[in-house]
C-alpha cells in the first residue's frame, strides 16, 4: 500500500512539474491553413444548408482564443455622385461574429445568416476573416473571399431575385462604361449567375425593377423632386440595361423581360444609414408564370 501511495505522490509531482514548465514563446502568430470552397454558396432561405471551411492550425505553444468574422466585401453599386476612383473607402459592418477559447474547430459550418438572422444577399461578395491569438498573444489573421450564388425567394405564385451588387457608374446606366476591372469582371459574374437562374425557369415572364437609395430625406420638397427627376428615371434605365446586356451576353430572349424603375420608394434598408444603404441600390426580378 505504502508502494502504491509513494508511486501515486510522485506521479502527482511529476504532473505539476511539467505542467509548471512554462512554453517557449515563439514570437510568431500560428500558421493558418484555411479552405473555403471556391463554388458560389446559395444558402437556401427554406433549408439549413450550410458552407463548410476547413481550418489547420500549426503552433508549438497552445492557442488562447479566436475569433471569426464575415462582412460584405460591398462590391456592389458605389454611392450616387461618387466617381469610380477616389472614393472613400466603403464601411463594411459586420454581417457575422464567432468568438471562441482554445483549440479552432477543425472545420466550420455556416448557414450564411448573420448574427441577427438575416440572410445573406444574393451573387454578393463577403469578406471571411479569422483571428487566432495563441497563449502569449501572438496572433495571426486570415482573410478570404465567400461568394454567394443567386437567391430565388418563392413568394406565392411568384419568384423574386434581388441582387445589390450590379456596378453602376456613378449617376449613370451604361454598363460598358464601369472602366475599373475588377468591377466590370464583377459585374460578369453576377450577371452571370443571374441569367444561369432566368434559364432555370423558361417558361416565366420575368419584370426587372430598378431601385435607387435616396440622397434626400423622403417626404421633402428636396426628396420629392429627387425622386421624380432623377431616381425614377435612372433606376427604369439601370433596368432597362441590365435586360440589354443578358440579352446580349447571356442569350436571355427579350420577349420575357420587362423593365420598371422604383427609383427610392421601396426601400429595405435606412436610406441615410451609411453602413447598410447600399442594399436600397438593387435590381430586382420578378418571375411570374
């Protein structure tokens, strides 16, 4: 019994010895190896499928805490009187926010709804980010791109797609004049993904609506007169330019399309709220058989 205790004392003292051996500090931040899919994610907004993204983590010392965040890369329509270069830089609030202790799971699954619940927005880009901070506050960050995929909401008899992220030049409709490259390839790849989703339902009628953010408060003299002499007419002929170019890039037959222009009447997000107005900036579709 004796041998037992004696045994079972140093084992105890060889415990607390290791564990009083402090890490070296290695005076880097961990190495990340992260894999988001490179497929266009379409959450569905009736299912909970989910995007899954694998992490490695290689560190000699332990790992205190992370944290990961998604925000949208606002690639869609810069504000009304902003030129293509020398814009501010946009705000990006943050659409989703995980913090966590120790070890980073191993693979990572989101639903692709913010922390408030919303969803996100159809052919958009997002920013992933993730910090990982190890024991001694060494910390390193990773930045990568999730791309959604068009969003069909079923709505009664009717599907609806809305899409914030076409690039217009500031002021204008004519979408051979956005110069900025990543842009015009941008705008490739939404529209698209958006004629990949028309050709899906041949047989719809499809109306294109245009919708503008206001610049004035609405319900003013200043925002009336906006709205007539400028949004409404810019946002029927954004529309009407979006059906010009899937007709002839993407083989859309023009029979199917109508154009409206909504201007700044139907606004889903604050019209002088910074951070969120660029979703007001949208081109809608309607599919009714």
């Amino acid at each position: 019994m004796k041998k037992i205790i004696v045994l079972l004392f140093a084992a105890l003292i060889l415990v607390f010895a290791c564990k009083s051996i402090p890490h070296e500090n290695p005076g880097v931040g961990p190495e990340l190896t992260v894999g988001i899919p490179e497929d266009d994610f379409a959450p569905d907004p009736d299912a909970d499928n989910k995007l899954t993204i694998s992490i490695a983590v290689n560190h000699p010392v332990p790992i205190k805490d992370w944290n990961i965040r998604i925000q949208p890369n606002r690639g869609g329509q810069r504000p009304e009187g902003a030129g293509q270069s020398g814009q501010t830089e946009r705000v990006r609030r943050i659409f989703f926010e995980q913090n966590g202790k120790g070890n980073v799971p191993t693979s990572w699954d989101w639903n692709g709804r913010g922390t408030n619940g919303e969803l996100v927005q159809s052919a958009t880009l997002y920013r992933f980010v993730l910090f990982v901070n190890d024991v001694f506050n060494n910390n390193t960050i990773f930045e990568g791109n999730i791309s959604t995929d068009v969003i069909v909401r079923k709505e009664g008899d009717k599907l609806r797609i809305v899409v914030p992220s076409i690039i217009f030049p500031a002021d204008q409709s004519d979408l051979s004049l956005v110069t900025d490259d990543d842009d015009r390839r941008s705008n490739e790849r939404v529209l698209r993904l958006i004629a990949r989703a028309l050709n899906r339902y041949s047989d719809y009628k499809i109306t294109v609506e245009g919708h503008a953010n206001p610049t004035q408060r609405p319900g003013t003299t200043a925002g009336t007169n906006e709205e007539t002499r400028e949004l409404r007419p810019l946002s029927l002929a954004r529309a009407q330019a979006v059906i010009n170019y899937l007709v002839e890039n993407n083989d859309i037959n023009r029979e199917r399309l109508n154009a409206i222009g909504l201007g700044g009447t139907r606004t889903v997000a604050p019209w002088n709220d910074t951070e969120e107005n660029w979703k007001n900036r949208r081109v809608e579709f309607i599919l009714e058989q």
